[in-house]
C-alpha cells in the first residue's frame, strides 16, 4: 500500500509498473518492505533479512563478502543497520527475458534509507533486473546508503539497469561488487537524469577466465547537482574482457567520471569511452581514465573528450526547419543514445524513455 504522499508517477519515472510482464516486483519504502511477488520456477526472490535467518549459505559466504564493512563510515552504519533489500536467486539453466523490477523510495523528508541487496546466479542462468530509486516527492530531502553484491556462476549472465530520479537536496551512497565467474557476462547500466546534491558511486567487477564485465552510464548534471561516478573492472583471468563507456552533459552541474581497467594476466582485453558534452560555463566535467597493465599479453585503450555543442552542426540543423531549442535537443539526445548489445528492448525502451524525458523537461 503506497503513502499518501508520493507523486502517482514517481514510480514509473524509474521503470516500476506492477501492471506490465516481469519476473518479479520488490518495492522498499523508506526502510520497509512493501511489495514482493515472484510467479516464476527457478528464480527465488527474498527479503534479505528472512534469508540471512533461514539460508546459511547467504549468511556464511555472501553477506558483506564481497563489499568491505569497514571500507568508510557508510558500509559500517550499514552493517549495523537491520539488512532492508532482497536476496534474488536463479537456479541453474534458468534463463529469463522479462526483467525483475524493484524500486526503492525514500519518502521521509531528512531521513536515511539503509539498502542492501545480494544477487546470485547459478551456472549457466540468465536474469535482468531494473532497479529504480527515487523520492516520493522531486522536493524531498534525504540519504541513501546501497550495498549490492553479486555473484555470477560460470556461464551466467545478468542485465542490471539502475534508473535514479532523485531530488537537488539528496546524498547518494551505492556501493557494488560483482564477482564475475569463468565465461560469466555482466552488464551495468546507470542512467541518472535529475538533479541530486551528491552522489558518489564506483562499482567494482572482478572477471575470471573468459567472463566479461561491460559498464555504461549516461548521466545529465543539472545545476548545483554534483555526481563522482565510475567504474572499475579488475580482469584477473585469461581473457577476460572489460568495457566502460559513459556519457555525461553538465547543464551547470559538476561531475568527476573514474574509470580504471585493470589487466593483471594474458589475454586481457579492455576499453573505455567517457565523453562530455558542456551546454554552459557554469558547470564541470573530469574525466580520469586509468589503465593498469600486469603482464605483457594484454590490450587496454581508452577515448576521452570533452566539448561543447557543434556551432557548424547546430546551423545545419537550423537550416532544415528546427529551431535552436529543436536543434539543440536533438544533438543531446544524439549524444546521450548509446544502444547496448545484449540487452533486452523492454530495458532499452526505459533508458531511452529516462533520456526522452530529461531533455524535453518533463522529469
């Protein structure tokens, strides 16, 4: 039952509609479970809390395993906290299309939202989720804490979209690690479109033999908004592979894009992207991009660039019936597409929606 006081549409702003085909619903409000569904054979979805009391194998070889609880004040407020978040397991061979949706919403002004979620695929299984975290209102002020482990068994493969819509006086903490298993495929997106006051978030993937680990994110910075995001790939098994691409526009925010591909045996191959587009003077874009090589069988690049919109390419556009605010859009919205292979068109269909709807203001 949802509080009065969240906005009707702040829900699907962040991909969570209990009326369309999924897999399964999880929805946290503050720092309470309140949905849970799951009709499918093989694909297990658990309050995490429930797990760490029934399942001994959550409580001794995934909790806080992957994630250090000591690694800052936040991870260890985190561990103490009573564990709010899910624990989604798929049995082996189990492959499925339609994603999970779960949504966390911070509904209390000037509270803190506790969020810790586990993810386990089994040999040769196959998942999507798309995770949406916003406020009940655009308005609403706060803290969010996530930890998120995963773990991918040899062959598995998992589509893992987060969708943010916060509000300008919202801190954001995520914390991730993945662990990548032989032939394992992991796929990251991260699309935050609105204004937050801080979010700093670098998730980790270590890729054993032959698995791979492919990061993008596309973020929009509006005024005063402060974003330091990146990612990190750590390839430490023959031929494992890695990719970060990401693509930012400061509208007057400030962002600081990491990203660091680390290749420590033979065979490692990896690439990354970070381009940045500035519409004013008024805000910042630092990209540190970063290539660690350990042995000499290895190829790693990297592309950075940061600019301004074409003056030549938008002209054109206005000799052709648009105007400057039609032209304008029309490059962004051209610069933020990035068409991920692998991913499935009902996922795709809400990052684009989550861009759409930024550049034409409505958000």
């Amino acid at each position: 039952m949802l509080k009065n006081n969240i906005d009707s549409n702040r829900l699907e702003v962040v991909g969570y509609d209990p009326t369309i085909l999924s897999c399964g619903n999880f929805l946290v409000l503050d720092n309470d479970i309140a949905e849970i569904s799951c009709n499918i054979n093989g694909l297990h979805i658990y309050p995490l809390v429930k797990a760490l009391e029934h399942i001994q194998h959550v409580r001794d070889n995934l909790f806080f395993k992957l994630v250090d609880k000591d690694k800052n004040d936040y991870t260890r407020k985190a561990f103490e906290s009573d564990p709010v978040g899910y624990y989604i397991k798929v049995d082996p061979g189990i492959k499925l299309e339609e994603p999970v949706q779960a949504a966390f919403l911070l509904c209390t002004p000037d509270s803190t939202q506790i969020i810790h979620n586990i993810i386990e695929l089994g040999d040769n299984s196959q998942l999507n989720i798309v995770n949406g975290c916003t406020t009940a209102r655009h308005e609403n002020r706060g803290r969010h804490i996530g930890i998120t482990e995963i773990y991918l068994r040899k062959g598995s493969r998992l589509g893992y979209t987060m969708l943010h819509s916060w509000g300008a006086d919202v801190e954001v903490f995520p914390f991730g690690v993945t662990e990548v298993e032989e032939k394992g495929r992991f796929i990251s997106n991260y699309v935050g479109m609105t204004s937050v006051k801080k979010i700093v978030s670098y998730p980790v993937a270590y890729v054993k033999k032959q698995g791979s680990a492919r990061f993008y994110s596309v973020i929009y910075a509006r005024p005063e908004s402060n974003f330091d995001m990146g990612a990190k790939a750590v390839l430490e098994g023959d031929e494992a592979s890695g990719e970060i691409i990401s693509r930012v526009v400061s509208e007057g925010g400030n962002v600081t894009s990491r990203q660091m591909l680390d290749g420590r045996v033979s065979g490692s191959l990896g690439h990354m992207e970070c381009s940045g587009l500035m519409l004013n003077d008024h805000g910042v874009i630092h990209s540190i991009p970063e290539l660690r090589g350990a042995h000499p069988d290895i190829h790693l690049s990297h592309e950075a660039s940061v600019g301004r919109i074409s003056t030549e390419e938008l002209s054109y556009l206005m000799t052709r019936g648009l105007s400057e605010e039609q032209a304008r859009a029309l490059i962004i919205r051209g610069f933020l597409d990035i068409k991920i292979e692998g991913i499935p068109a009902k996922v795709q269909q809400l990052i684009d929606d989550a861009i759409e709807r930024s550049i034409s203001g409505t958000i």
